[in-house]
C-alpha cells in the first residue's frame, strides 16, 4: 500500500485543486475554493448548494520488522509513488479498521510475514503531507519473507546495509532512523 502517496502538496490549501473534487456529491455543482473560517484553510464550496467538503488526513501504518539476526525487512515497491524504492511494510488503515490490526494485516499482504507487534516507534506527519503514519516495532513469528502485493523485491537488511538514499518516503527514512537509535514505546499498541 502506499503511504506517503499523496506526498507533500504545496501548502496553503492543499488538495482543493484536486481532479477528483471538481463535483458536489449532493447536487453535482461546481465546486470552487472559499475561506470559510478566518486562519483555517480554503476548502472546496459547492457553488450551487452551498455544501462544504471537509478534507481530511488518511491514517497509514508501517512496521519495522526484525528478525533474529537485527535485520530489517524491505520491500521495493513496484507501484508510484516511490517506483523502484524501498519502504518497510505498510499501508492506509481502513475505516473502522484498529490500526495495529492494520500494521499485522499489511505486514502479511506485502512482504507474507507474520509479525508480533512490540511497541510503537513514532507517528510522522508532514507540513501539506495527507497522511499520518503510525509506525510499529514488530518481530517475525511465522512466513517466510516475498514480495507480495505492490511490490518487486522483498529482502532483509543488516542495519549498516539500509539503502538510505533510495528509501521511498520521507516517513521510511525518518521511522528507520528513530528505529536505529533505539525510539520505542512498549507500552503503546
Ligand atoms: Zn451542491
């Protein structure tokens, strides 16, 4: 799954210009920027009905896996964003959907790992970035690692081996640093 997918929009209003909100959903009008609140951001206005579209964040959550050994297991996506780079397992959590219910599920779909989850590292988020992105501490406990969905390439990285410049988000990068000096709270999942 990608997180990070719709990485950092220019700031301000972000998405309103997006395609897929050129319509209202309650009449079909033209939907137009407008500040509706002093110090809040322009968001989309149906020019006809008057209904506001309140845009909000997407939740995604990723998982640091090790194995016994202190590697690290990649997958190197095969989708856009991020063609060709490496990320650990993740993806967007679904409505209704607990996120570390999210982080086992993904862990599974993307790299056929079966993981224990064993803290919380961090939660990152961007200036005009849309996701937020929880980030797990997780350990192997059945599978065998492959790429699955969305993905080219699945391998395990000793932590002097990280491919730090070809790293596919920001939120990778940041969530394997936090990992490598040791963030973890086990007390949170
Ligand atoms: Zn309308």
């Amino acid at each position: 799954m990608d997180i990070d997918s719709h990485y950092i929009r220019p700031v301000n209003h972000p998405h309103v210009h997006d395609p897929a909100l050129r319509f209202c959903s309650s009449c079909g009008g033209p939907l137009a920027p407008q500040r509706i609140k002093e110090g809040e951001p322009e968001r989309p206005v149906c020019t006809r009905c008057g209904h506001v579209v309140y845009l909000d964040p997407k939740v995604a959550v990723g998982t640091v896996i090790t194995d016994d050994d202190d590697r690290i297991a990649l997958v190197r996506r095969s989708i856009e964003p991020g063609y060709g780079k490496w990320v650990f397992p993740g993806g967007y959590v679904d409505r209704g959907e607990v996120p570390t219910v999210a982080a086992v599920r993904e862990a599974r779909e993307e790299a056929s790992l079966d993981i224990r989850l064993d803290g919380l590292i961090n939660i990152y988020a961007y200036a005009g970035a849309v996701p937020i992105v929880i980030v797990y501490e997780a350990s192997v406990v059945g599978g065998t690692l492959d790429a699955a969905d969305e993905s080219l390439e699945a391998a395990w990285f000793a932590p002097e081996d990280v491919p730090w410049p070809d790293l596919a988000f920001r939120s990778t990068r940041d969530a394997l640093r936090d990992h490598r000096r040791g963030l973890i709270h086990r007390d949170l999942i």
